[in-house]
C-alpha cells in the first residue's frame, strides 16, 4: 500500500494530482484546508484489513522487522506509520531501528485492546471539501443527463418525426410524461401526423371512465365529499333540480352534514326553498342514522357533507359518519378543474380511504387546463359521473361524456395558445428516448 500528501490550490487540483499520480483507483483517506489551498492524503493498494489486523498477533512479529525511513521527496508510508498520521494528524518520524520486543501476554491476564479503524474518526459527511466536491458532482452529473436528454429527443424528432409531434402535443394539454409517452406508443407507427394525433386521443378517451347519469337514474343515497371551496353545495342544488324537475320535489331530500363552518346550512336550506324539498341537519352518525330513517320515502337523498383539506385530521370522522350510518351511502369526491394535479391526487387518495364510487368535476369553465383533472381520474380509474361547468342551478351541469372532455380540454389548449419548447420537451421525453420507452 501506497500513501502520499498532495497539496493544490483547491479540491479539482488535488483530485487530478491524485488521479495523476496514484490512479483512478486510489482512495482518499484525509483532507484539510491550508491557508494556501488544499492537503489531501490519498493512498493506493488500500486494504482496511491491514490496518485491522495490525493490532493483531501478527503486529508483534512485524515490529521485531526493521522499517524503512519514508523517501522525503516521495511522500510514502508504511500502513502502520498511516496509523499513526490518521490518530495524531502529523507526518510519522522515519524509524532509526527494530522496535523491543514485547513479552507474550498470558491468556486472560490482559485484554487486548480492538484495533481501531483510523478513518471511523474521520467526519466526510461534514467536511467542506467533500460537501462542495460532492455539489459539483451532482452538478456535472446534471448536465450531462441533460446533454443525453436533449440528444436523445432530437433523434426521436429525426427518425420518428410523427410520433414526436404527437408527444408534444399530448404534452401541451398538460397531461404527465408517462401517460404521453403510453398514448403516444399505443397509437402506433404513422407517417401522418393528424392520424397518429386523432388515434391518440382516441385511446384518451377510453382510458377515462364514465357513468351514464347513475345518481339520477338509480337514486338512493348519495353522499358528495371533496375539499372545501370545490362546489359540493352548488352540485347538491343542482341535483335535486334535476330530479325534482324529473320526478317531483316530493322524491328528493337534502341532508347537510356540515356542522363546523358557521352559517354552512344557509345556502342548502336557500337552495330547498327554492326548489321546494326539504332540507335536514345531521351532526353524526346517530342523527344521521335518525335522519335517513325518516326519509325512506324519498326515491332520493342528496348529503351535503363539510368541505376538509385532504390532509384534515377530522376526516376519517366523515368516513366514520358516513360508514356507520346504518344505510348504503353512495360516495361521489367533488373535484375542481382549477386544482393542480398533485392537489388532486393526493385528495383521490385521501377520500379514496371511504370506497368513493365515483367522482363529479366541477368549475370546469374556470380551467385553464384539463390535463392533470384527466390524468387523475385516467390514471385512478374513478368513475366520470358529471361536468360543473358554471353557477346556473342546473343547467350547468352534465352527464360525463369521455369524448367531450377530451375535445374540451384540447379547446382550452388552443385558446391558451401556449406550446411546449423543445428544451422542456427533451427534459420530459428525452429520458424516456434514451430509455427505450418512447
């Protein structure tokens, strides 16, 4: 084993000294910072297990050896004298002679000591030096991925022109890297464009499920959840005005759960006078259970539930309200089109806990886009029931139809007029180019 000193202005130099000199191989034991630069010890042929078992039986008969005094040019040292500089920090003395022998230690009479590991002391995750080397590591490791992505996307463009006009189209809708690179090599090989597109949003529209009309058409008790602000109340009137346009407002009822906001029955009791059903406050489940009871007659019953973050601690209290209400309640997550997408995946997981049936999309006309709302409810596979799409109690809400959607969202991205440039097209495709996978 091979140990050396090497000194350089700052840590690149001494690295490349050490490269230099010892190899690719070598191995960095020490580092500090000197009032002219850098000091790095770095050694090569470096075995721990020599300085583990120097310690051992076999120290005693190594020492008996003469050693040889280190080459003051050459700046090399024994694995012992590396002991002594890793535990006192100072170049070792050249040995003049054979050190005495030791008399042999009776068994039991003394406890040998563990040999120590001279690097344990050392504190690499903290030292500045390798904190720094470590950031322009990362740095460099950045910019070679993104060298590598933009040149993998810029030979996607070259010998498949049509499936990368696809991509970056999928992508202007907003939708996430993954499901476009799927969409785009579901669609197959094509040489036109406009094909390829229209194959592609085509299998968009089959990866999103729908219902037809379910709550209107089957009735029974449902029960809409979702964060606050999402439109759940606006839904509920709209609704019941449809069923009671339908049916009669004698077979529907409202139910409001909501008893932290102040003045939360407002609203629903404003909406039931005005479409002539009767409105009901249930603040657990007993009363739930109580309510439910004496609405059996109605053919629907609509549950305003209180509006939670995902991340409210009193949401399993809803699950348990609705859970243990002694009745079937169907679960519908009310979700804003406005919301970002990682918003709305972590709702669909947090409401999911309560088995949801399906989900209804509100404020669709205040979207900017459509893609994360699509790509979340693609990618979950939660049933599509209605489109919110303005205030207008009801005309303002609509069965779900895959297709329209689609066709809306692409509406949206062109009335944006905002195109995805090449740089962030290679930083989301290039990888999956360079992969394979598109």
């Amino acid at each position: 084993m091979k140990i050396k000193r090497f000194f350089a202005q700052d840590m690149r130099q001494a690295i490349r000294k050490v490269r230099d000199e010892l190899g690719a191989d070598a191995v960095i034991l020490s580092n500090r910072k000197l009032e002219r630069g850098i000091e790095i010890i770095a050694a090569i042929d470096y075995d721990e297990s020599l300085v583990a078992n120097s310690a051992g039986p076999a120290a005693a008969a190594e020492a008996d050896a003469p050693r040889e005094a280190a080459a003051e040019g050459a700046g090399t040292y024994d694995a012992r004298a590396r002991y002594s500089e890793a535990q006192a920090g100072e170049t070792p003395a050249p040995v003049a002679g054979p050190a005495p022998t030791r008399p042999a230690v009776q068994a039991g009479a003394e406890s040998r000591p563990q040999a120590r590991n001279p690097l344990a002391d050392i504190e690499w995750d903290h030292d500045p030096a390798i904190i720094e080397m470590r950031r322009e590591i990362q740095e460099m490791r950045g910019l070679l991925e993104n060298q590598l992505a933009h040149l993998a996307w810029g030979e996607l463009n070259r010998r498949r022109p049509a499936e990368a006009a696809v991509l970056r189209r999928l992508s202007a809708l907003g939708l996430p890297s993954n499901l476009c690179a799927e969409l785009a090599e579901a669609a197959g090989e094509s040489r036109d464009p406009e094909q390829g597109w229209r194959r592609a949003l085509g299998l968009l529209a089959q990866r999103l499920p729908v219902t037809d009309d379910d709550i209107l058409s089957q009735g029974g008790i449902v029960a809409l959840v979702g964060s606050t602000g999402v439109g759940k109340t606006t839904t509920v009137a709209k609704l019941a005005a449809r069923y009671a346009l339908r049916h009669g407002p004698r077979s529907v009822a409202l139910v409001t759960t909501d008893s932290y906001r102040i003045g939360a029955h407002e609203q629903l009791f404003t909406y039931g006078r005005i479409l002539g059903v009767p409105v009901q406050v249930a603040a657990d489940h007993n009363e739930l259970h109580t309510t439910l009871q004496s609405l059996r007659d109605k053919r629907l019953v609509l549950i305003d539930t209180a509006g939670m973050s995902q991340r409210d601690l009193r949401l399993s209290e809803q699950f348990t309200t609705l859970r243990e209400a002694g009745m079937p309640i169907r679960s519908y997550l009310v979700m804003s089109a406005t919301t970002q997408a990682e918003v709305l995946e972590e709702a669909v997981r947090a409401f999911n806990q309560g088995r949801l049936d399906g989900c209804i999309l509100t404020k669709v006309d205040e979207a900017a886009g459509l893609g994360g709302a699509i790509s979340v409810i693609a990618g979950h596979q939660l049933p599509l029931a209605y489109v919110g799409d303005g205030q207008r109690v009801p005309e303002d809400l609509h069965p779900a139809r895959a297709q329209n959607l689609v066709n809306r969202a692409i509406s949206l991205q062109q009335q944006a007029g905002q195109e995805t440039h090449d740089d962030t097209l290679a930083e989301r495709f290039g990888a999956l180019a360079a992969n394979g996978r598109v």
